[in-house]
C-alpha cells in the first residue's frame, strides 16, 4: 500500500473468487453425492465439535443459505484485500478462526454450520477498523457497510428459530477485537500548509499581500535604471 494512495492488487479478485468457489464446490459435492456435511459443524463443548472451527464455514444447509451468504462474502472479502492489504489475509484467517473457537464456547448444542460468521467479522472488522482509523475514505467505507449490511446486526439476538445468532455474535464480537488490536497501514492524508501545526501566519508569503484589515496591499516595482553604453568598432580599410 503506498503512502498516499490505496492500491489495486490481484488479491482483490482472487480473494473473494476462492472464498466464493470454497463454498459453492462443497455445495456441489454434497448435491452430487448425496452426502450431508452438517456433522463437520461446529458442535459447542464437544472435543469432536472442534472440526467445525475449521470446516464449518464451508458448509451450509440449503441453496437459499448459500445464495445469502455469496454476495456478502464476495463484496466484504474485495473490501478487506482492497483497503486493508497489509493485514487482510491475517484477519480473514485468525479471526475466522477466533469466531469459531467462541462460537463453540457459547452457542447451543447443535450443529453450527455456514459462512455468516465470517461475513459478519469481515462487517464489524472492515466497520469499526474504519471509525478508528479516522482516514476519510475509510470512514466512507464504514458508512457504506452500514448501509448495505447494517441490518445484519438484528441477528447478533436471538430473534429468528434456526439460524446461529450466536456464531453471527461470535464473529461480530472477534471482528471488534481485531479491529482495535491490528495495525493496519492508511494513507496519509495531505495537508495544506495552513493545516500544519508549525504553521505561522507572519510567515506565509501570500498573507504578506494584506494589512491587518484584510486590505489588498498594492506594491510596486521600479526597474533600474539601465545606462546605456554605446561602443564604436573602426575597422581599417583594404586601400590603406
């Protein structure tokens, strides 16, 4: 990531081409072979629960609960590589993580399946990172989560029979830790001169063309005089 500028990377596609495909691919496999992976959940304080930390996110239980979670998990996986380079590769995975280990602590004995909790770590993550960052483009960004996905915070509660709201909490939870203990690199924002903390009005050169009213001071510039010096050159004629 420059100094100045956010940066175009092939991670911005790659990025959310894989973490979609992941999830599409296994869907295919149980659809074509018959097979349920609801088993590789999450399964809360059970030691064989613990698979799902790793496999859970992959899993999903119809074609409706896949489709939900696709264009979050693309849009919001663009966003981390895009405006959080530096450190999105280690979010995606330690917070994935850390969401499914609490998820596990806390939730209910069932299976708990789906990518809804990364998706809303990358939301709270991408969110919060952006409020403490203070970086203009980034707030804009937070403001446009909020827009787009700010309805997702209803299902941190549990206020719908058969979804995880306790992996959905899990996963907002981690992605306001990640976002107040990871240091990520923003642009610097440019200032003016006048904006510096050192900055002296005595010493700018543009203010130095008002009185202390605020009246335009005319100046005038006399040129020199130039003297002119007129010399002769003789040259001697061929017929001497």
């Amino acid at each position: 990531m420059g100094s100045d500028t956010f940066k175009f990377s092939n991670a911005v596609v790659l990025a959310p081409l894989v973490a979609v495909l992941s999830i599409w691919i296994v869907f295919w496999v149980e659809v074509q072979f018959g097979v349920n992976l609801n088993d590789y959940g999450v399964y809360p304080r059970r030691l064989s629960g613990l698979k799902g930390v790793l496999f859970s996110p992959f899993i999903h239980g119809s074609i409706t609960h896949l489709y939900n979670n696709t264009i979050p998990l693309a849009v919001l996986t663009a966003f981390l590589f895009y405006f959080y380079q530096s450190a999105a590769l280690r979010i995606l995975l330690f917070g994935t993580l850390a969401s499914g280990l609490l998820t596990w602590a806390i939730a209910r004995p069932s299976y708990h399946i789906g990518a809804s909790g990364v998706i809303y770590l990358l939301a709270s993550f991408i969110f919060f990172k952006g409020i403490f960052a203070k970086h203009y483009r980034l707030v804009a960004l937070s403001l446009i989560v909020v827009f787009i996905y700010g309805s997702m915070i209803w299902y941190i509660f549990p206020v719908k029979d058969g979804i995880s709201w306790e992996g959905h909490l899990a996963g907002f939870v981690m992605g306001l830790i990640m976002a107040l203990v990871t240091k990520v690199k923003v642009p610097e924002v440019r200032k003016y001169d006048w904006e510096r903390e050192d900055y002296k009005e005595e010493d700018d050169p543009f203010l130095k063309h008002f009185d202390e009213d605020g009246n335009f001071i005319e100046t005038t510039t006399e040129e020199p005089e130039q003297k002119i010096e007129i010399k002769y050159h003789y040259k001697k004629s061929s017929d001497d």
